[in-house]
C-alpha cells in the first residue's frame, strides 16, 4: 500500500482535503472539557462543526454551552449524536472508565481521537477494548499549551489507521494549525515524549545558562536577549528565559507537579526501550529538588529558583558589573 | 555616565552612527587570515574598507590579494597604516607572540578587537600589555561558523570600553549581521561562553531525542520534521538533526577536537565562579567518549555515533515499523 | 514506650533471646523455595527448626525434602503447620496470590516476614489484606547474595510489629548472621533501596576508576590491588573489580536484566520522595545501554563493557607502559 | 629484567629488605614541613633516621627541631646533609622554586621522593630538570589523611626508577604502612588520580544514601550503621557518613577549596585520555555548589549540605516515624 509510506515521509504536514465521511452522526463529540477540551471545542464550533461535550463538572458544561456547543449529561448521548470523538483526558483511569462508558454505549463504528499524554500501555488497552466494540481509536497527542489551544496553535501528532486519520482530518484542522500522520498506533504518544524529553532538558539548560551569565557578571535581561539569536537559541529558552529573569513561575504554564507525570512515561520509555539518555538522567534531581523546594504548583521554570538556591540564593552574590 | 548602562540594557541591536573616528590611520587591519579572518576581511573589502591583513601562512596572503585586500608581510606594517585592527587567532600563545610584535611596532592609539575565543585571562593579560603601550584592546568574539562568516551573518559580542566600541562600530557593520555591546572587558568571551554551554548541551539533546525516538520506532527523518517546530525545537537541533539523520559528520562545521578546546573553557568558567550546571557536566563524558572514537576531525554531531554505539550500532536493532 | 526507640538507636546488632512463643504451630513455614528460599530452609533445618515448605516447581519441593525440610503440596498445608512463615518471592504478582491463599487457608494469629525487594505498596498492600484476616506480616528485606545465604552470612533488615519480631528472631538467627529491627513496617524496603542506591553507583564507579587507570597507562590488576586498600575503597570495588579485571561478568551474582527491576523501585522512590540523587541518575543511561550490548543476562559488572565500548573496546588502544 | 615486572605484578606489597644505599650522606631530607610533611619528619626520626628539614615558616622549622629533628635554612643545607630527600610541597609553583635551588645547591646523585598531588606535567618537568643536574626524582604520593600520617597509617604509590625506590625504601617504611611500587614515573599520580575519583564520588553516594534514607522515613544514625556493613559500604561511607550525621563538616579532615584541585586534575586526565566518567562528571556541580554556599574551609562532607539545601533544609520537613 502506497499511503502509509508516503505519509510517513511527507516533507510538509498536509491540511486535509475534503475527505469522504464514513458512515456514522455528523456531529463531534468532546470528552473531557478541561483547559484543552474547551479551547477545542470553541475552535470547532467556529469553524462549523456541530460539538457535543460531555464533562462531569457542571460548570464546564455550561462554558461549553456559552460557546456555542451542545452540553451533553453523559458520554451515551455524545455517542449518540458524533460519529467522530475526541478525548481529552486527565488520567489513566479516566481513560480506562470513559471507555467503559463507550462499550456500554454501543458506539459500534465511532472513530475516536485519544488526544492525553498517557501511558502507552493505558492507550493500547483502550485500543483494543473499544476494537472489541466496534469502535476505531486513534492515538493523537497534542503539541501546544492551553494559550496555543485557544488560538488554534496546535500541532497534532495523529497515529493509528490511515483511513481514520484521514476521516478525522477535517476535526484536526478545526482545532489544530499543523497535523502529522506519524505512522502506526502508538507512534503519536512515542514522538510526544520524544519532544518532552526536549522540553525537559532545554527548560534546565535555559536555566544553567543564565546562572552562568549571571554568576560571570553578565545582565541576565541581556543574556536572553542575546542568546535566544544565536546558535545557543531553543523555543524553551524563548519561552522560559524570560520567565527565570522576572522570577515570574506562579504564573504557571505548565506545573512542575504535573510535569513529573510526563517525565516518569520518558523515564519508563527510556528504560522500556534500553535507551542511555545522559542529559535527560540528569535533570530529573533537578525537577525532584523543584518538587522538594515547594514549587509543585509553579511553572517548570521554577528549576532556576533550584540552581538558584545551590548557590545561596535567591540573590546571587556577585552581581554584573561594569569596569571603570 | 549615563551611556554604559543604556548599551547594556538596550533592547534592539543597534546600527552603528557614522561615529568620530579617532586619529590614527584609515585602513583596517585583519592579523590572523585563517577561516574566519579571511572572510571578514573579504567582506569588510566589499563594504569599502582598505584592508591590510597579516598571516605567516602565504597562502593566506595571497588569498587576501585576491580579495581586494592588500597582504602585509608583519603586524608592523598592519600598525603603521591601520587604525583599527581585528585579530583573528588560533590560540593563546599566537594572541601572546602578536601582543608582543604590536608592542614593538609601537601601535600607540590604535583601537583592536579580540574575536578569539580565548580564556579570559589570556584576553586580559593582552589587554594589559597593549594598554601599557598605549593600545586599547576590545573583547569581542562572534557567534557564528566560517560558512556564516561568509555571508555576513555573523553576531559580534563587544565588551570593553564604550567609546572604543563605538568607533569600531562601522567595521564590525562591515562584516557582522549584529552587533551587541555587552559591557565591561570580559563579557563579550563570558557572553560566548554562556552561548556555548546550550549549544554543547542541546547538540547532545538532539541526538538522545533522535535516538530515543527511532528505539521506539519512530522514523528518524520524520523526528527531526516534526519535532523541530515544536515545543522541542533549537538551533542545534535544526543543524544538527539532519547531519545525525544523515550520518554526516564526515563534513564538519565543528570539529569534536577543537570543540574539546571550549569544553574545557567552559567548565574552568564554571569552577571557577562556583556555578553548578548538571547538564553540561553529563555532556562531557560523550565528548570525550567521541574523542577516543576517533570523531576528532568529525563534526560534533558525531555525539550521536556515541550514543549509537552504546546501543550496539551502528544501526540499531528495533527500526520503524507500522502495525497491519 | 521505651522499647521501639530503644529497638532503633540500638548500637550493636542483638542476637535474639529466647522469646517468649506466641500461639500456633511449632514449625517454620517457607513459602518459595527458590535460590534465597531454598537456602533459608536448609540452614533452618540445622537450626533445628522443623521446616514446612511450598513452592509450585516440584524439583524445589523435592530439594527441600533431601535438606530434611517437609514439602507440602500448597500454602494451607504449610499454614496449618507453622506459626511463622517465611515469604521468599519472585514478584508482587506472587505476593497478591499467596496472601489469597493464605486468607484462603485461614492462618489467623500466624506471623509472616516477606524477605524480597518489591515495591513499597506492593507491600503495604498485603500487610492490610493479611491484618484483615487476623495474620501479622513484617516487611524483612535481606542483604545479601544467594551465595552468603548457603553460608548463613545474610544480614535481615526487620520492620513491622516489635513483638512479632520478637517472636520471629530465632527464625532469623536461623538463617542470617545478622538483623536489625528498623522500625516501622516498610523501613525494612526502604533501607534496602537505600543500599542498593550505592550498590548501583560503587558498581559503576569501580568500573570508572579502573577505565581512567588503564588509559592512564597503569595495569588494571595493580588498580584493583592498590585501590582496595585506600580511602576509594568500597565493597563494590573489592568484589566487582576483580570480574570486571578478568572479563567473567558472564558469572552472574546479579544480572543486568533482574537489577533493572531494583533500578526502577529505587528510581519511584526518589520520586516518590522528591529526593535528588545526581549519582545515582548518572548511573541510569549505562545500565540501559548494558541493556541493549545484551548483557541482560550478564552480572552487572559488564557495565565495564559499556564504558570500554565508548572507547573503542573491548580492548583499549593504550597498553600499561614502563619508562626504561 | 626481571625486577621490574615482578615488582608491578606483586600480589603482596613488600617491606623492604635492608637495600644497599647509593653513595651520598647518610641524612634523610624534609622539604617542606606543613601538616604531612612534619608528620612524616617526627615518624622518620622515631625510626631512627637522622632528619634534615626546611620550610620557609620558622614556626615549622622549631616543630621539627622539638620533635627531634634538624631545621635548616635553606635547600643547599639539607642537600649537603642527605642522600635521600622528601618534598611534600603546596603547589606546582613551589616546586618549581625548589628544584631551581636543588639545581643550584648542585645535588648531583641525590634521590628524591615526590610525594605531593600536583599535575603530572608539573612532576615531569621537575624530574627533567633534575635529571639534567645529576639528581633522580620519584613520583611518589601518599594515600591518607594528616591524622592518618601521624600515626604512620600512609600508603605510598611509588613510581620511577626501580633501583632508586628501593634505596629509598626504608625510609618509606619509616613514615608509611605499606608501599606499592607502581612502575614507571608518573604512574604514581595517575594511580592516586584514580583513587581520588573514587573518593569524590563516594563522598557524595553516602550524602545521597543518607538524604533518601530520611527522606524515606528513616533515621539517620541507624542508616548509617545498617549499611556501612553490608553491599553499598565504601571506605568514605563510613568515615563521612557520621560526619554528615553528626553535621561536623566545620571539622575539615579535606577541605572542599583544596578538593576543588583535585577535582581539577581528575578532570584534566579524563579529557586528556579520553575518558567517559558518568559519575565523576555528576558529582563536580555538587562540589562548585558546595564553593557557592560557602563551604569552601569545611570538609568534603558538606555536600550533604548542598543536597539538604536542594530538598528546602537544613532540616528536611519528613521525619523519621513509627506507624503505631
């Protein structure tokens, strides 16, 4: 079969072409109407999708409701009226229940897109529990924040049956602004945590940085500005440069409490997979001490506030300064 | 005064002023006609600078008479008709034996910029001889590979004294895309320092996050597609990536061996100003490990090989699969 | 209460008095009958202990009917004979079914000590299911290979309930040469994983020192003879360092694959704990790259493997030198 | 020749039979008397040898003349006196300056016996320049303690030229316990490298034990006792473990400034033989932070400190507890 290779190797991500609907409601239900599920929901109504959400606290049914959606009581009345279903889940378990609730719906022919970042394993048992009922899983992770989600600057990273994939296109590109098609089930949660254990290390390394600058003398303002141009440049040291510089990690974008969920699925993958990861190893202590020092609910950012104390901080000793 | 602080704060790079020229003759001076020398002074020639340029190599000479340069066969014939002078050196001894010849040349009220990177103590011992003379030295290395050299694209870090900075600004325009003044004598190697520490760590990044990924059965080509606009994305890993991918480090833009030159630069500067950084610590043992690989002459993206080895390659057993 | 505290500061390791028996059966059951298990048992029969045990392999069962033990055909046999019962099991999957049976047998009043390395919870977890039915389970971690276990040369690290430990002691003088009573249930686990930190760091830092004195030119056999006598010495060092100078960590006292389990349980607990640990995390990557070159099966010693591949070897390029 | 291998190979070091003594003066040789070297003066004098000994500080020079021996007022007496000469030197500068004197004082067929941590390149520059007058230097560095040297508990690594050390032998058996002879100059550093790596890196283990022991719930004292006797215990677990206990690292046995250069020289040889140290790489930002917290005159067992503060101490929130 041509497709599959040739997805995997596309150079560009593709917006969809008016793809041929399976059989099945018209409508797209939403599970799971947290910060991400909301700003999903939003963008596919505006841009014309029928959306049918299900979340077990009221008050996000009714933001649901205000944006133009159809608040649902329970997960039977999304299968009723959505032949196509994105989840946006909290936790394993909610998963492992959702699906429960999916089976006793009799969602036979309902192609879903599992959007979490969860277990590997937690996705396969989902996979193949709703296969059972006749239902398509997909497993499709997201790129972005909550701020992206709202603005549509989201990145999909679909994996799992071509054919569904490209059913499902035309919903990705009502909340997302790229999608890949990385290939088979599973691949979507694996290149997630590829770019995670990225994120985990160039946030530490931002930080290392400015101490460096800032223990040398340097005006740590000026080295973000300067080095975010350079060859040093990285989209952690973009975002959280500035943020170590104003100290500004109560503003939290991602937790450092919930972060530590992501790097033990890298950890486990790591060891899953016998991979050496030296630089990855060596800043779990790091995002630990941050856990330790009470920052659980900062911005990961919060891992200069780490160094920082290493040092005698908050305030360095030596300060920039400037020869006569 | 009120000026050092506004350079150092400055939010945009500026643009040089047609500044005073202090006395002292019109041309400029290159010593050190290597790699980088060379395409400076080429492109300093293009911008209408007469450029008198001094190398013990002949080659090196020649090379800048067929730019539209004019070779010098000692530093004395650079001081007696250059106002300002760029060095371009290989090492600490060759800045010490240069020092000494400007000393008997006799460059009273000649301006130069320092673009090595160098240790800060050799840039101020240089410093200090040149100022007993009469000489004013800058600190200014440059962020950027011969390739960028070439097209102009170039940062020059400037540090050291404000009015000195100021009338080489045009000649730094003459060869740089940007220019920053980063303040006191030193900050400019400091500044390059910080710079480098991400870019030692965030090279090896790519290759755990490449590696991890095809260990799990992702498409390697694809990782680098996908992951480089995302959350996980940096400079290194958009250069880098492919050269992994590509098993290219034959051609080298950095070389393992001389990069082992600013590793060691890098971490006298962390020991010396008392800095904990986790993550360059866990990168040396690789540089290392690529050294006695024989990846010496290869270009450091050879720190993939490293970890690739480690593994059992050079090809890894498990490779990129879809499931039927 | 004077005693517990008394119990923990203890400075001398006791040796039991005779305590006073609590109702039940005379004899002392072993629940597996593997390496450790089967080794516990004969040195209880010497002891003069009655031994009843269980294990599903039958060539177990008849081991410990030729060391003078009595095999019993499932777990309600042995809990029908014995008042304290030793558990000696593979997984926590094996735990959960035994604590069914033994529930299912009706062993109310008997005193059991769990002896393996096993998640926290896993623990925890059968110590209520047993309470629930009237049983007392200390968490009793041995320290220890199976060699020293055939020889009575293991050391008990005893948690739980003092007075069933009291009541356990003679069975514990039985089998090891030494037990600490370390307070509250579930110390014994985590002083275990306490140990096994440093066994995983010494185990890797002896094969470090010995890679740093070869390709400095020294004899590795001398290294590991002088070494072992100063202040680098470990008891790592004394036992690893000579297989990893002979190239027999094809001799297994712990495999590579097993200890990944002990890597993982030690890895949850700092999390669990947010305790940094940047020695132990350095460890990681090289014990899943032994992993990966296939020494699985391997002792861990082959981490030695995995360094001298990073240098090239098995055999490194330069050889112990004699000036003349 | 026979001798030598034999010697390097020797599975028992060897005390040294009554060697023929070259010609020269029958006069054992101090230069420099800190804290090792006046140790080693009193021991030499109390094994019968006549002690010459110079040191620049006259309050060293009345400590030897007390405990017996003869202060001098320069090299040029101490080398007329003696055959055999000790250096137990600060620094490569000292060095440096005492082997210009030793050259001047005209010292030709005098041995002498290196026995200070300092650069290899420092010690092999020495012995050129000696060579070239006449006189014939070891590399000999001591293993142990200043409180170990006064009570004669050193051992030495000697290297060099294999006659000369067994000249110089009896005068090692008066200040050491045991020597091993490790083959061709320089090989004596190298071996007391390797060793020291293992320190720094067992130093911090034991801070990493202590803090998850605690961290987990249980006391410090008792882990300290459990498992300094079984697999995790290392030399320096026992001697800095109750240090970090006890929190008496303001008693410095090795101060962390002093260590720094130590770390520095390790450093050095791992990049200068192309050696990956996972470890010993992880453990230097612990070292730099321990600097930056101003523990700079403690021991080396600060670094427990340095965890304690990542983790919000110097008392860590969870205590150790007894479920009731």
């Amino acid at each position: 079969m041509a497709a599959a290779p040739a997805r995997k190797t596309s150079r560009t991500p593709s917006r969809a072409k008016a793809a041929p609907r399976a059989a099945g409601p018209e409508g797209v239900g939403m599970i799971g109407l947290g910060i991400m599920g909301s700003a999903m929901s939003a963008n596919l109504v505006k841009a014309g999708f029928q959306v049918f959400g299900h979340d077990p606290v009221a008050a996000a049914r009714t933001r649901l409701k205000r944006a133009g959606g159809t608040p649902c009581a329970g997960v039977a009345e999304v299968v009723k009226n959505c032949g196509r279903i994105v989840l946006s889940l909290p936790s394993e378990a909610a998963l492992d229940a959702v699906c429960a609730e999916l089976v006793a719906a009799g969602g036979r022919g309902r192609v879903l897109a599992e959007t979490s970042t969860l277990p590997e394993t937690a996705k396969l048992r989902a996979r193949d529990t709703l296969a059972a009922a006749g239902m398509t899983l997909l497993d499709c992770p997201l790129s972005g924040t909550g701020a992206q989600a709202l603005t549509r600057d989201l990145a999909v990273y679909a994996s799992g049956d071509t054919a569904a994939i490209g059913e499902f296109a035309p919903v990705f590109d009502g909340f997302a602004r790229v999608r890949y098609d990385v290939g088979a089930f599973g691949n979507g949660i694996r290149m997630k945590l590829v770019a995670n254990l990225l994120v985990a290390i160039h946030n530490l390394s931002t930080a290392e940085a400015i101490l460096l600058g800032e223990r040398s003398g340097l005006d740590a303002a000026q080295i973000v500005r300067v080095v975010a141009d350079g060859a040093g440049g990285s989209r952690m040291f973009q975002v959280r440069g500035p943020m170590m510089v104003d100290r500004s990690w109560d503003q939290a974008t991602m937790k450092v409490a919930i972060w530590q969920k992501d790097m033990r699925l890298i950890q486990e993958a790591l060891q899953r997979t016998d991979t050496p990861a030296p630089l990855f190893a060596a800043s779990m202590p790091i995002y630990n001490a941050a856990m330790a020092l009470g920052h659980g609910e900062d911005d990961t950012a919060a891992v200069y506030a780490v160094l920082e104390r290493m040092v005698g901080g908050p305030k360095p000793a030596r300060k920039a300064r400037r020869a006569s």
